[in-house]
C-alpha cells in the first residue's frame, strides 16, 4: 500500500517517516523519529527529487511507482548525495536502467564514493543555473554548497515555484498525517526540533546559508520542500525564511539568559540557582537553567541558538573543565556560535587549568563580549562570595541595558 499526497497538481510527495530510529546519524536523540522528504514530478517526462534513507525503501518504491501511474522515471534529481537521501539511487537505476541522474560534478564525484557501480551512461551533469523543461513544468538548478555539504543543489520549479531546498529548512520529527506546516501546530510540535536541527546540523554554515537566500530574494517562493519534516506556504512559509535570516546571521531569538552547569555534587548547582534567582529580582525573565549532564548536547546547542546570554558554569574535573561542558565548549567552537554575551563561573577544590581551556575555546569564537568578570568558587557558594556574585548579577543585568 502506497502512502503519497498530491501537494500540488501533478506534484506527489512520495517520502515517509522512520519512527523507530531513536537517534539521527547516531548521534542526536529523536523523540518522534524522522521524516524523509522525496518528490514525483508527473509531466510529459518525468522526475524524481532525492530518494530516501534505505530503512523505508520498500515504502518508498511502492510510492514511487504509485505516482508514476505505469510511467517510466526519465530523471532523478540527486539535491543532496548523503545516504539519508541518496540510500535508493542504486534502487532506482535497478529498476529504471535509463533514467538520467541529474547532479552537479561533485555529486557523481560522491556518488562514486558511496557506490562503486559503473552508472556514468545515467549521468547528466548541470551547472549552476541550468534549466531543465520536463514539459509544463521546468526545473532550475542552483548549487548550495556546505548547506551543508558541498555538492548540495537546490532545485527550484518555475511554474509552481516551488524550491527543494535540499536539507535546509528541515527539521526532526516524523509527520503527524498533514505534510504541511500550516496542518499542524507548527510552533508547539516542530519549531524547538527545527532549531535543534538547524543548530545542530547546519548552525556552522550560517555564511553559505546566507547566500544561497540572498540568490532567492527575487524569486517568487510559494513553496518549500525540505528534504525532511513539514513543507512550508503561506505565513508559515515566511515565518520560517525569517528564523533562517536570524539563524544563519547567529541573532538570538530571546532576550535573556541561558545558565548551562556541570555539577557532580549540586555546589556549582547551587551558585547557578542564586544567581538567577537575583537576576529574576532584578526583572530578567524567560531565563532558563540547564543541568548539562541531564542532556544530550544538541539541546543545549539548541538554546545556545536562541538565547542572548550565556553563563557556563564548571566544576573542575581531572584538573581541567568538568567534561561534558568541555564537550559544549568544543562543540561551540566547532559550530562556529557567534556573537553572544558569556559569563562564566568556575568550582574548584584544588586546582587545575579549566579557566585556561574555557579561555582557549572562547577566543577561537567571533563576536563574543565577555560579560563580568569570572566568578571563582571554591567548593560551596559562601557569605563571602556575595559581593562577587551581585557584581556578576549587576553585570549581567547591565549587558541588557
Ligand atoms: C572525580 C573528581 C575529580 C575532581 N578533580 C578535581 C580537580 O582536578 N581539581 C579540583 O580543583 N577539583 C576537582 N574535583 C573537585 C570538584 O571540583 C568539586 O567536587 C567541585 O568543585 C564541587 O562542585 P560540585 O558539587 O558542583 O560538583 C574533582 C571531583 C571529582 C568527583
Ligand atoms: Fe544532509
Ligand atoms: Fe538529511
């Protein structure tokens, strides 16, 4: 049994959700699994955009022989060569052995990679800009390189104007029956996990992501198709093309602090929870405090994304930044998090160098004012560390100012 939806006359979503996967390329936990997006042009040729991960292949043969409707596949437009979407190529030239796979020169060059099968009589090889007519319809190809990796294409349909946006503007999660983001509610079940993919998976290209939207201004859009999650039209089609412009320019969405803390015994806990408590006297809302232990680090670079401030607290741990704040601060750098206010407050017994390792990660990161000076605790918050800790608060509330 097939699962489609047409989106638009003649255009057939034919992709499907993989709920069972507990975590995206091993790595970041999902709650709902993921969606995988592909699409069926039918016109006097016929085209395929991507294929999809190798765990729905069946689902998603049987689709795509669903929308063909007995119609050979003339072109199978390769967006983005990463096995998520490019598992089912070798499914498809098995059983299209003529249809042309439509990539730019590093496409093949990966294609090759992955699947060391002679398919070069298949290739059509296109260029920035190129058009490609199917009919009514006609696709325009524009390359995205390291959005996020660098053979990413773009391909935009000029009579419907619809852009496959390859990975951008996609998000986690699995559909929830509707396809599209105005059938859902879009900000309670999908904006935190599209930021937690964007930060995640994208964050560090924010430049590329920049100009390849700066290529759309004067397009006409009326559609995004992602290659994962809700397809985006209308207002929510603008709200999202907003949070890309404030993301990819790294512009906090939320006026406020971020507490992220590693704690093995509740002190540095606790110097966290007074200090925000003083900026809560102070008027600052929508604070949040994150127990760095208690997550996976892709949703505290998540909120890293969305908060104007930042305090970092670490314990020392083996002489040096307590690990998995020294995992963050890697992470951080490797993400290419900019132009944020920091604080920073360490827990020590003994000694060791974690003051030195922060400072080295924070310096490698642009546009980063390092707000107060850095609170040094010595095992438990004291009386004595009150005059410190207001100075820290004051500090913190003036940066709003
Ligand atoms: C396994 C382990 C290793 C530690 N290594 C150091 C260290 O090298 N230098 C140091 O000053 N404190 C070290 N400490 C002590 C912690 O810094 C101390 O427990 C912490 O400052 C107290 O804060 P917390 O209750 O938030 O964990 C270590 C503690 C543990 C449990
Ligand atoms: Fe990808
Ligand atoms: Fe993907």
């Amino acid at each position: 049994m097939h699962n489609t939806h047409e989106i638009t006359h003649n255009i057939f979503w034919v992709g499907g959700n993989e709920r069972r996967l507990s975590r995206f390329e091993n790595m970041f936990p999902l709650n709902n699994g993921i969606a995988y997006n592909a699409f069926v042009i039918i016109d006097e040729k016929t085209a395929l955009l991507d294929t999809v991960d190798v765990s729905i292949s069946d689902l998603f043969l049987t689709n795509v022989q669903y929308a063909l409707n007995g119609k050979t596949l003339d072109y199978l437009i390769i967006n983005h060569m990463e096995p998520d979407h490019c598992g089912n190529i070798v499914t498809m030239l098995r059983h299209y052995p003529n249809v042309k796979l439509v990539g730019n020169a590093k496409t093949f060059q990966f294609f090759e990679q992955f699947y060391p099968i002679d398919a070069k009589a298949n290739y059509m090889i296109i260029k920035d800009q190129d058009e490609l007519s199917l009919g009514k319809h006609t696709l325009k190809f524009f390359t995205a390189p390291m959005v996020h990796w660098p053979e990413v294409m773009f391909t935009y349909e000029t009579s419907e104007k619809i852009l496959f946006s390859a990975d951008a503007f996609g998000t986690f999660g699995g559909l929830n029956g509707g396809i599209f983001a105005d059938e859902c509610d879009f900000n309670l079940d999908y904006l935190s996990e599209s930021r937690r993919y964007y930060s995640n998976i994208v964050g560090k290209f924010g430049g590329p992501v920049q100009s390849i939207l700066s290529k759309f201004n004067e397009l006409e859009i009326n559609m995004i198709c992602p290659l994962h999650g809700p397809l985006y039209r209308g207002a929510e089609l603008a709200f999202i093309i907003q949070k890309y412009e404030q993301w990819s320019t790294y512009q906090p969405e939320v006026q406020s602090v971020l507490l992220i803390y590693g704690s093995m015994y509740n002190n540095t806990e606790m110097v966290v929870d007074v200090l925000a408590n003083k900026l809560a006297r102070f008027g600052i809302k929508n604070m949040k405090i994150m127990d760095i232990s208690q997550y996976d680090l892709s949703y505290v670079i998540a909120e890293i994304w969305k908060y104007s401030n930042i305090v970092i607290a670490t314990p020392t741990y083996n002489a040096d930044v307590f690990y998995k704040n020294h995992a963050l601060l890697h992470e951080m750098a490797a993400l290419n998090v900019q132009n944020r206010k920091i604080s920073l407050i360490f827990n020590s017994s003994w000694g060791g160098k974690s003051q030195e390792t922060v400072t080295g990660y924070l310096s490698k990161l642009k546009n980063i004012s390092l707000i107060g000076e850095p609170l040094l605790i010595k095992s438990t918050l004291k009386e004595d560390n009150e005059p410190a800790l207001e100075a820290l608060a004051t500090s913190i509330f003036n940066s709003f100012q």
